[in-house]
C-alpha cells in the first residue's frame, strides 16, 4: 500500500517523458524490464 500511495503522489505531482527516439529494450529479472534502466525526464508540475 505504501507503494502505491508513493506512486499516487508521484503522479500527481510530476511529468514523465522519455526521449524523442527512445526505444525500449527489455532483459528479463524476475521479469521483462529495461535493459537501460529506462532513462526517463521528470519534471515537477505547475502548481495550481
């Protein structure tokens, strides 16, 4: 629960974007997931 509520609030108060020509390359863990470590850009949200 607490991960998810984390995750609410991130959400909320950021934006997410990966670059323009970004393509995903996944391996596999206990899972697929990126290769690259899902190189992203977070930028805070204007406030309201």
């Amino acid at each position: 629960m607490t991960v998810k509520s984390t995750m609410h609030q991130m959400l909320r108060r950021f934006e997410w974007s990966v670059p323009k020509n970004y393509r995903l390359q996944l391996t596999w863990g206990t899972g697929p997931m990126p290769a690259d470590d899902l190189p992203i850009d977070m930028r805070a949200r204007a406030q309201r």
